[in-house]
C-alpha cells in the first residue's frame, strides 16, 4: 500500500494487531476484508491521536 513503507516497525505492528483483531459482528454494509482493514487504520489513529 501507499502508507505502508512510511510508517514505523510500531506503527506497522499496530495495524497487524488491528487487523487481526476479532471483532463481535458480521459486517453487513461491507465484506469482511474492508472492515478489517479499516479496523486497523482505526487503530493506527487511535493509538497516534492518544500518544499525541
């Protein structure tokens, strides 16, 4: 992806971790590979919004 090489070995673990999260639900509006990913990237601006 376009973001992947300019983030951190911790940033990009972040994601990993986000990505593989189980979430409680079955996507309806979406496949599940989108939320994924979008789960990850929620999780990316989170732990940047937190951390400052």
């Amino acid at each position: 992806s376009y973001i992947s090489p300019r983030l951190t070995a911790e940033e990009q673990d972040l994601i990993r971790r986000g990505r593989n999260q189980k979430s409680g639900h079955i996507p309806t509006h979406t496949n599940a590979v989108t939320y994924r990913y979008s789960t990850a990237w929620e999780s990316l601006l989170g732990y940047l919004y937190l951390t400052g």
